[in-house]
C-alpha cells in the first residue's frame, strides 16, 4: 500500500469518523486506519465470491439448484 492510498484512506476515515462523531487518538490513527483499509479490501474480495445464492424481486435471498 502505497502513502498517497493510505493518506486518501486516512481522509476518508476521517469524514466517515466525523459522520459518527468518533474520534480516534492520534496515536492508534495509522494502526486504526490500516485495519480499516484492510476491512474495506476484505469486503470488496468477498463481495466477488459466489455463493450459490440468489436474491428474489422482493429482496430475499434464496438458494439456487
């Protein structure tokens, strides 16, 4: 990870923590914003995954085969 993706992730944790009204100490911020990339990385991985399930009109999911 380079420092201009860790710096934009920075800034966007920062807005999102900002929304919640979180306010992470400036000693643990490069630890929590790096685990908060790797998070959004992981969830991005996984939203590729196929699971064998489908989701109806109405929104429910129901399994294929």
């Amino acid at each position: 990870m380079t420092s201009d993706e860790v710096a934009a992730g920075a800034a966007e944790f920062d807005v999102r923590a900002g929304l919640l009204g979180i306010d992470v100490p400036a000693d643990l911020k490069d630890g929590v914003v790096r685990g908060y990339l790797g998070l959004r990385a992981m969830s991005e991985l996984l939203r590729g995954v196929e699971t064998g399930r489908t989701e109806t009109s109405e929104g429910r999911e129901t399994a294929d085969g």
